[in-house]
C-alpha cells in the first residue's frame, strides 16, 4: 500500500490549520502567583492619601505621568483626614457620641489641624495647580501669643499696634522702625541693606542694631516669623526676615489675621489634588493596604505587593513616593513625637475678643519649655462643627516621658472643656533622597498649627521627584474667595 496520499480536488478548499487558543501574555515582571494591580505599570505609584502625597500626585499627573494612588483606609487624608462626630468617636474609642454635640453631618474634625498663610507657599501651590477651584475659604478671626501669663492679640492694623499691651510706648516706636525696615527689605536691591548685611548678620543682631528688648525679639520670632524655638537668633538673619515678610504680606491681604482655613475642613485640600490627579487620568485604590515593596538585585523600588479580592496584586513603576508608615524601618528614622488634645467647648476661649476662630501660640521660654505650645480654634463659621460648638487643638513636640502633661499650659486657656481626645504621634524622616533606591518618603506632620515648615517638605519631596523646583511665581491675591 502506498504513503502517497491524493490532493483534494481543485474545487475543495485547503483545509486551515486552527490556531490554539492564547491568554493574555503574563508580563515578565510579575511574579509567579501574581495578578497585575489595576493597569499593572505606571510611571509612579504613591502611598497614603495624606496631604503631601495628594500633593504630588496631582502635580505629577499633570505632568503627564501614570500615576496609580493607594491608601489604606477608605477615605482621603490618611493621618490628617477630617472625620464626622461617628468616625471621630470611633477612632478614639469614646463610644457614642453625646446626643448635645448635635447632628453627625455637621461635624468635619481635622486630626492635624493646620492654618494655611494666605500669601504663603501652600496658598501658591493651590493657585498654581488652580485646586481653589474645588475649595472655599475663611480667613481666621485673629492670631495671639502668650506673654507673661496673658494671651495678647498680635497687632493686625497700626491701631491695634498702639493699643496692644506687648510692648511700651518706646517699643512700639521701635518696633515700627523696624517694620518698616523689613517690609522695604529686598535681597536683589543693595539699596534696601542699609549698611545690613543679613547673609551674614544674626537675627539677634538684627534685633539689637533696632533697640527692641528681649520679650520683643521673643514674639516676633515665634508668633509672626514662626520660629519653632531659639536656635535662629544666632544663624543669618535672612531666612527669618522672609518669614516675617510673608507673614506682613498675608496679614496686609486679608486684615484680621494672615491665616486662612478651608470650609469643611482640610480634608479637602487631599480630595482637590486626588480629583487633580483623577482628571488627568490617574488611578485610585482605597482600602488597599500595601504588604510588601519590591526592590530588584541592585536595592531600587520597581513595585508594590497588595492583597486584593483577585488574590495578590502587582504593581510595577519606575518610582515608589509616600509616608514613612508605607517604608521599611531602614528607609525612615524617628524626629520625636507630637502630642494632640482634641478638644470640644461650647464657648469661644476666653481672653480672645470671643474669636470665632484664632491662632494662639505660646512660645517655650514663656512654659519653661525648648519647643512651642501651639492652640489653633475653629468653629461653625468653618463648617467643621454645629453651631455653637466650638474645637480647639492643643499640640505640641513631646519632651518628656508624660506627654499629656505637656499640653497643660495649651489646656488651661480653654476654660470648660466638654470633650477630649489625646493622641500620641510618632514623627519621621527619610534617611536618604529617594535618588538611589527610587523611594520618595515625606517627612511626618510637625508639632505647628501651621503649614509653613510641612510646605517646605512638600517642596523638597517634588524636588527628589522630579529633579527640578516647583515655579511657585503667581499671584496670591484671592480677593473675593475668602
């Protein structure tokens, strides 16, 4: 029998062997057992929804970078988020909340409040990326100090200045004369240096070539340049004469006070920059806890490890940014801790003209204390509590092995206090810039109730990312949105 087999006749067509059937191609770099998280490689993956991560998420978007965003809890703002009177209760573990507090829907409680300068660099970065369009604000009633045992207003109008019981009358003189000085102060014209050369001049010299006593040095240094503690007084004045020069030019721009708040509370500031970051197309995942970073042969991040409902998720980038909770403890290193007490009253605090909301700082010589004593209130006009509620935050660095007793001359200019949350936070840094092992890490919230120092961190985390200066040069002139 022969192997010769006949074609098919001319009018058969050939018969078409059928391809087999293939799967999507699994990508080389996802590893065995493995699903890829959402779209599987982005240009940067992000940790935590707090503030400085929203931050950079939203600018990296928009400059056209795959940005995939975790978090996780289920709601934005990570450790600085806004709560409801239930979420608040329930985070402390204070069971249910008084029926007199009143409704649970007007209550948006931050956990690390922060008053925003109106002319400052976080005020800039709103403007740039124009998120004041997802936001209102209220400028803050009135900022003070402790002096001596007594909360004073700082001056905001030349009126006040006379009147105020800081300085006497040949102080204030001086203190004018000094003003004047740093509002006409510019670094690119010699002509305002007045034979001053503030590169190389202290500030205490400063202070000194001007007349103004001690107690004077003390409350321009931490209640208007915002100075943390004493270590400035001896290194060149600059960096702190530019301080106070935003601090003038925000109080100039909106009179009572130079701070501005969000109505709502903060928590709105991290959901502008996520719905920044969403419309130019990036990729949000709540409730998705991070497990594991991945970290090639030679130490540098390409990716993230998550649980999900589809089994272990993915996620590979070229870069890896966000708070130090997120980071081995060999990427972080501990700056101390920062004590809050959450306070709820049902009056405005006293020996304050019956601000409906104010700043007051007490600086650390005036409580025996390196490290300031900050108190920042709020109230219905925010939109944070119900009418006729009031909350003030106490907050301050911890010192000592009893933190809560470190709040107590924050506590004792509160008069009666209905409702208290402490809390105990520890603070970190990165110990290195990201450049090597591509992890970006932000810096914790600091001991302030302001942003100026955490907006310096902001700035410094876009830099590592990105390689260059955020242009900060636009006009912080809001008239009509406050």
């Amino acid at each position: 029998m022969s192997d010769f087999t006949e074609p098919p006749p001319a009018d058969t067509p050939p018969t078409e062997e059928k391809e087999e059937e293939k799967g999507p191609t699994k990508p080389d770099w996802l590893p065995e057992g493995c699903v890829p998280l959402a779209d599987g490689e982005y240009d940067a993956i992000v940790m935590g929804t707090g503030l400085k991560e929203c931050v950079i998420s939203g600018l990296l978007s928009t400059m056209g970078m795959k940005v995939l965003h975790l978090d996780r809890y289920n709601y934005y703002g990570a450790e600085c988020a806004s709560l409801n009177l239930t979420n608040l209760y329930e985070k402390f573990q204070a069971g249910e909340p008084p029926t007199y507090l009143g409704a649970n829907r007007d209550y948006n409680v931050d956990l690390i409040p922060k008053f925003i300068m109106a002319c400052g660099k976080l005020t800039k970065m709103l403007l740039t990326t124009k998120v004041t369009r997802y936001l209102d604000f209220k400028s803050i009633d009135g900022s003070y100090v402790m002096k001596d045992g007594k909360v004073l207003k700082v001056p905001a109008t030349p009126d006040e200045a006379l009147r105020s019981s800081l300085m006497g009358m040949f102080e204030k003189r001086r203190f004018r004369n000094f003003l004047i000085y740093i509002n006409q102060y510019d670094p690119a014209n010699p002509t305002t240096f007045k034979d001053k050369d503030l590169t190389r001049m202290t500030m205490r010299e400063l202070y000194t070539a001007f007349g103004l006593v001690a107690a004077t040095h003390e409350f321009i240094s931490h209640a208007m340049c915002l100075e943390l503690s004493e270590d400035h007084m001896d290194l060149p004045a600059l960096e702190t004469v530019k301080k106070l020069q935003t601090y003038c030019t925000s109080l100039e721009t909106y009179g009572k006070s130079p701070y501005i708040y969000p109505m709502y509370g903060l928590g709105g500031l991290p959901e502008g920059f996520s719905r920044l970051c969403a419309i130019h197309g990036g990729t949000f995942m709540l409730n998705t806890d991070v497990e594991e970073i991945l970290f090639d042969a030679d130490g540098a991040a390409w990716g993230v490890k998550c649980k999900t409902d589809e089994g272990v998720g993915v996620a590979k980038a070229t870069m890896v940014i966000g708070d130090p909770s997120y980071f081995p403890a060999e990427k972080k290193r501990s700056t101390g801790k920062v004590v809050r007490s959450i306070c709820f009253l049902n009056h405005p605090i006293p020996n304050t003209n019956n601000a409906e909301s104010c700043q007051i700082i007490i600086p650390g010589p005036q409580c025996g204390r390196k490290n300031d004593v900050f108190v920042a209130c709020l109230s219905g006009q925010q939109n944070v509590v119900a009418n006729g509620v009031y909350v003030a935050i106490v907050t301050t660095t911890v010192e000592t092995a009893d933190p809560a007793q470190e709040l107590v001359p924050g506590l004792r200019l509160l008069g009666q206090i209905l409702q208290r949350f402490d809390s105990v936070a520890d603070c970190y840094e990165p110990t290195g810039d990201g450049l090597s092992d591509r992890c970006f890490i932000s810096s914790s919230f600091d001991g302030t109730s302001h942003f100026e120092d955490d907006v310096e961190d902001m700035l410094s985390l876009y830099k590592r990312v990105t390689g260059e200066d955020l242009d900060m040069n636009i006009d912080t002139n809001l008239e009509g949105d406050y």
